[in-house]
C-alpha cells in the first residue's frame, strides 16, 4: 500500500505553499521599504523647513537691526536740520544788524519743513508676527490616516501602524511649517519695502541739509 503523503498532489500542495510564503516575504520586504522611504522623506523636509524658518527668523533680526539704525539715521538727520533751522535765524540776526546788505531765499523765517518728509514710523506688525513666531506650539498631526482602512485592516504589525502615525505627524508640520513660512516672507516683503522709503526719505534728507549747509557757509563767509 503506498504512502498517501508520498503523491504528487501532497508535494505540490507543499511546494505552493512555500511559493505563496515566498511572494508575501517579498511584498512584505517591498512595504517595509515603502514604508521606511516615506518616514526618511518626511523627516528630512521637517529638518529642511525648519531651516529654513530659522533662515527667515535671522533674516528678520537682521532686518529690525537695520530699521533701528536707519531711524536713528534719520532722527539725526532731522535734528540736524533743526539746527540749520536756528542757525538760520542767528544768520538773519547778524545781516539785520549789519544792515542788511545782502537778501536770499533765507531771509524771511523758514517754516518747519517736515510735511513734506514724514518721519519714519516703525512697522509694529512685524514685531508681532515675529514674536507670535517665536511663541507659537506645535501644530498637532493632520487627522487624516494616510492609509484607507481596507489597508490598515489587512496589516497588523504595530511597527507599521507606528510608522504610519509618524509620517502624518510628519506632514502635519511640514503643512504648518510651510504656512509659517508663507507668512513670514509676506512680513519680511513688506519690511524690505518700508526700509527701501526710509532710505529715499534719508538721501532726500541729506541733500536738502547738504545744501542749506553750503548757503550758510556762503553767507558766514560774506559776512566775515
């Protein structure tokens, strides 16, 4: 009598079996990789966007560094022309006491001339966005799985529901990095426009008190 486990069909049973055990190895060990790419993936944008969100909080220093100097510029600028202003008068003083020989376009009482060249005004709303920058918590994970629940369903391995949870943590920063990031650039936008005015309003400035300084030395040294 022969062995019933000793036909054909037992050993190709057998033999299926071990194939179908091979191919799930095989996709197993593709889904790991899957899995491992995206987790580095997403892990290497956070640290990139972080980055770059550090960049633009450096760049934002710097730039507030630079509107302080400028305002001190221009501050001084016009504390200048408020001198030339007075030493404008003293000079109208002495051509008046000497008789007044000699007329120019100083010689009536100059009016303050700082309607037409505002002083410069700090943008506060860029130190809020920056400090609300500094201050804000992390934003919680996007809710949504990244895998349909058929998926989930089918694997149960923990390490892969873990590793699932960490890539939609992952891109629940990078969304709100990326915002930030949007914000912030809109700030720093308007930053770089507001000091560009500062620095036309400073040369304007410059040249106005450069000139009124010539005409005075010419009148001194009519007068000496």
């Amino acid at each position: 009598m022969s062995n019933p486990f000793d036909s054909n069909e037992v050993r190709s049973y057998t033999a299926g079996s071990s194939k179908a055990k091979d191919e799930m190895n095989h996709y197993e060990r593709k889904l790991d990789k899957v899995y491992q790419e995206s987790l580095d993936s997403t892990q290497r944008s956070v640290q990139q966007l972080e980055h770059s969100e550090q960049l633009g909080k450096n760049t934002a220093n710097e730039l507030l560094s630079q509107r302080e100097k400028l305002e001190r510029t221009e501050k001084n600028l016009d504390e200048i022309h408020r001198t030339t202003f007075e030493t404008q008068r003293n000079l109208n003083s002495i051509k008046s006491f000497f008789g007044g020989f000699f007329k120019n376009k100083f010689s009536r009482d100059p009016k303050e001339p700082y309607a037409d060249i505002p002083p410069s005004k700090c943008d506060n709303k860029f130190n809020t966005h920056l400090n609300s920058s500094s201050s804000s918590s992390s934003v919680s994970a996007i809710e949504s799985p990244s895998l349909s629940a058929d998926s989930r369903k089918t694997i149960q391995e923990k390490r892969y529901e873990a590793m699932d949870n960490k890539i939609d943590e992952n891109l629940g920063l990078m969304s709100s990095k990326l915002e930030s990031l949007r914000e912030l650039g809109k700030v720093l936008g308007n930053e770089v426009d507001d000091q560009n005015e500062m620095i036309n309003r400073i040369q304007i400035k410059t040249l106005r008190n450069n000139e009124i300084l010539l005409l005075q030395d010419n009148q001194m040294r009519k007068l000496i």
